[in-house]
C-alpha cells in the first residue's frame, strides 16, 4: 500500500470518529464542536461529503454559544469568535 493511501485512510478515520461524535457539552476551539466544525469545513474542500456534516455542525456552535461561560481563546468565546472568523475570512461560510 502507498504511504498517500495510507495517509488518506488515517485522515478518513479521524473525520469518521469525529462525524460520530455526539454532540459535545461545548462548543469551544481546543476540544469542543469550533474545533471539530473547522476541521470539517478544511475536509469538505476535499472532499465535498463533509459539507453537510461542517454545516450541521455550525449550526450546533450557534445553538450552544450562549451556554459558553469563559473567554479565554482555547475553551471560551474568544476561540469560537475567532473560529466563526476565520471560516468567514476563508469564504467556507456565506
């Protein structure tokens, strides 16, 4: 097997595993649905089955951002700005 298919099938078990991830408590950067969200939204560009899970998973961000109760960048509001920012800026939100 070549190291790019093997590479490829590493990066499609990360995105599975976080697909199947139930909706997490927070909605942070570090560990929380910003986080995974980006990562969609960087995976649906290659792969355009992602784009409904990152978009379903933004929608979840903006449900639960008022729950936030920090505002450091990593665990609270200030990373799920920079998050919403950020896609923004990258044209992956309209």
């Amino acid at each position: 097997m070549s190291d790019n298919s093997n590479i490829k099938e590493k990066i499609e078990s990360i995105f599975a595993a976080v697909i199947s991830t139930k909706e997490n408590k927070n909605s942070n950067l570090l560990i929380g649905m910003s986080g995974m969200t980006m990562a969609l939204f960087y995976a649906a560009k290659q792969a355009l089955s992602y784009q409904k899970k990152a978009d379903d998973f933004l929608k979840i961000v903006f449900r639960k951002i008022y729950q936030q109760q920090y505002f450091s960048f990593s665990n609270g509001l200030a990373g799920i700005g920079w998050t919403l920012e950020h896609l923004e800026q990258k044209e992956f939100t309209k």
